[in-house]
C-alpha cells in the first residue's frame, strides 16, 4: 500500500471516529439484538414449546436473526449516511483537492465503510449470543449453526454498508440515500416481491438484493426454500448488487463537479 493510500486511510478513519453517526447508529443493532434474543431464547427454554419438534431450537435463532437484519439495516445507513455527508455540504472539494485521485478517496471511504458495517454485526452478535446463553438455558444452539450466522451476518453487515456508500455516493444526499435503504428493506422490497409473485415471476423476486440477503444467511433453510436462491448463488447475487450499486457511486462521484 502507497504512503498516499495509507494516509487517505487512516483520515477517513479520523472522519469516522469525529462524527458521532457511527455509535449513533450502532447503538441501535446491540440494544435490539440483545433483547429480541432475551425474549426468544426465554421463549425457546420455557415449557410451552415442549414436545415441538426443533421449536426450542428454531425460538432461539429468531432473536440472532433479527439480531443480524437490525445490523445490516443500520450498517447500510451508516453507508450511506457517512458517503454522502461531505458531498452535500460541499467539503469534499477540499478533500478532493488534496488527493492526487477522487477513486482513490472514494476507495478509502468504501473499505472504511465495510469496517464498520462489519463491526457492527461483530458486537450486536455477540452482545446478541451472550444474551441467548444467558436466557436461553437448555435452548442455546450447540451446533455450527450458530457460527455460521454470526459469520455470515458479519460478512452480509459489510456488504450492505458497501452498498449504502455506493447509493449515497450516487445521489449525493444523505436523507435521500438513508430514506431509500430504510423504505426498501423493510418494506418496499417485500411489495415488490408480492406484485411478482403474484405474477409468477418468483425466479425474478428471488434475484433482489434483500432477498440474496435472506438466502445467504438461510444457513439451515431445510426443505422450505424453494423461493429462495441456491447458497452460492445469492451470494455471487449479493456481490453483483454491492459492487454495482457501488461501482455506480464511484463513477458518479469521480464525473461529479464540487466545485
């Protein structure tokens, strides 16, 4: 790595670490995460789930699942929130200027931006896991299940905040970025995907960005995915919109005039 990288590195964490949007929105995954997993894992340890085939198991899996939407939600936030700030205010001329290449400070603000997303999927699961095994008793999941969400969602956490820098580097506008993430995963992509299903185009819901999402982290989907793509390929389907969406961004801001 060149000294100019390193150095476009390590201001874009100073950036990060002097806005308080990172802990701001972080905070939110580690308090939520915590305690859907004390509520479902108290669920999957009381006896009103005895005799259920695997709803112990299942009971308590729901709460690190939602543990890991929550992380990516606000990841992707975070993303596009962090990409596009400068851009509307007009500080990134200075920035600009100061770098002998716009790609290479859009390149240091989108491996920042993975860091964090990252990161925070690392503390909400674990805040996430310790609250399970503090509630859950008998319930907590002994196999390589458990870890093998915790390590997808950190992975999927990453992606997603990739992806909201890349919408926000698209449209230069903070609100706009945040309010497209926030209308369309919770929301706005289950619509779309009923209007399709409801058309018989499932092949083409299941192509989606939230819905590779779902089928990435679907670690023990059993018979019940059909809708859903194969793992592989939601996660070469994940990548194809991070690195668009992303591409796209980093095409924009290097043609845009912030002068």
């Amino acid at each position: 790595m060149s000294p100019t990288a390193g150095g476009l590195l390590r201001s874009e964490i100073r950036r990060v670490g002097s806005l308080r949007s990172w802990w701001a929105l972080g905070l939110p995954p580690v308090l939520i995460g915590g305690f859907a997993s004390a509520v479902y894992a108290a669920i999957a340890s009381s006896d009103a789930l005895t005799g259920v085939d695997d709803a112990n198991r299942v009971a308590a899996l729901i709460g690190l699942y939602v543990t890991v939407g929550v992380s990516v939600l606000f990841a992707a936030v975070f993303g596009a929130v962090h990409a596009a700030t400068d851009l509307r205010h007009g500080a990134a001329s200075t920035t600009f200027l100061a770098a002998p290449r716009r790609g290479q400070v859009v390149a240091a603000r989108i491996l920042v931006s993975a860091a964090v997303g990252a990161a925070y999927a690392v503390v909400s699961v674990l805040v996430s896991v310790a609250s399970l095994a503090l509630f859950g008793g008998n319930a907590v999941v002994d196999d390589g299940l458990l870890i093998a969400i915790c390590l997808l969602g950190i992975v999927v956490s990453a992606l997603w905040c990739v992806l909201g820098c890349g919408l926000g580097l698209l449209t230069g506008s903070p609100a706009i970025a945040a309010i497209v993430v926030v209308a369309w995963l919770p929301i706005g992509e289950l619509v779309v995907i009923a209007v399709l299903s409801g058309i018989g185009a499932d092949a083409v819901a299941a192509l989606l960005p939230g819905a590779t999402t779902v089928a990435v982290l679907a670690a023990d989907r059993g018979t019940n995915g059909d809708m859903l793509l194969p793992f592989s390929a939601a996660v070469i389907g994940l990548l194809l919109w991070t690195i668009g969406i992303a591409g796209a961004g980093w095409l924009r801001t290097t043609r845009r005039d912030v002068s």
